[in-house]
C-alpha cells in the first residue's frame, strides 16, 4: 500500500516536471493574483473604516443619553392576599387572581421568614 502511495506521488512530480511552464505566463497569471488581492485590501480597509466609523458614532450616541432607568415607587400598603417574595434583592410580590394559595416558591425565588399567607 506504502509503495503505491509513493509510486503515485513520484508520478505527479514527473507529471509536472515533463511540463514546460512559460515564465511569461507565469508571471502575468502571478501579476494578475496580485492585482485581485490588492483590490480586494483596499475594499476590506475601507470596510473596517467603515465600521470603526460607525463603532465611533454609536459610543457617541451611547455617551450623550444615558439611560434613564425609573423604578416604580413602592407601595406603602399592598393588599393583604399579595405574597411577598425576594428576587435578585428586590421585592416582589405574587398576586393571586382568584382565592387559592399561591403556588410554592420556583428556583431562585426565596419565600419570606413565616411563609406565605392564607387568603
């Protein structure tokens, strides 16, 4: 198996070595590459000016209005069937929309010291 691989591999090199390649042709065909890769630089470099431009613009935009973030005030006294509930550090409460108790507390929600209320 070895030696086929390398029989065939010796055979591709002769292949190309019985070729005679025009060192005109190469060179214009090299030529040519070039060219296309240097079209194609510039088109990048200026897709990147493009982008840095914008980056730039939308960090100015970003600066000039800071977000406005409003909490709504807490209620003093919430109605008696609302459970309380801790969540990320903040207060929240379940509201129950008919008589029954409230489901138990989901991942990451704690429940307050004493539990939840009846209704």
């Amino acid at each position: 198996m070895t030696v086929a691989l390398a029989g065939a591999m010796g055979a591709t090199a002769a292949d190309s070595q019985s070729r005679p390649v025009d060192p005109q042709q190469e060179i214009a065909a090299l030529k040519r590459r070039l060219v296309e890769q240097q079209d194609q630089n510039r088109m990048l470099e200026a897709r990147i000016q493009q982008l840095q431009n914008q980056i730039k613009e939308l960090q100015s935009r970003l600066r000039a209005s800071p977000m406005n973030l409003q909490v709504a005030p807490t209620p003093q006294r919430v109605p008696d069937n609302w459970v309380p509930f801790q969540f990320d550090g903040q207060t929240v409460y379940l509201v129950p929309l008919n008589r029954t108790l409230p489901p138990p507390p989901r991942h990451g929600v704690t429940a307050p010291p004493g539990g939840s209320r009846a209704p």
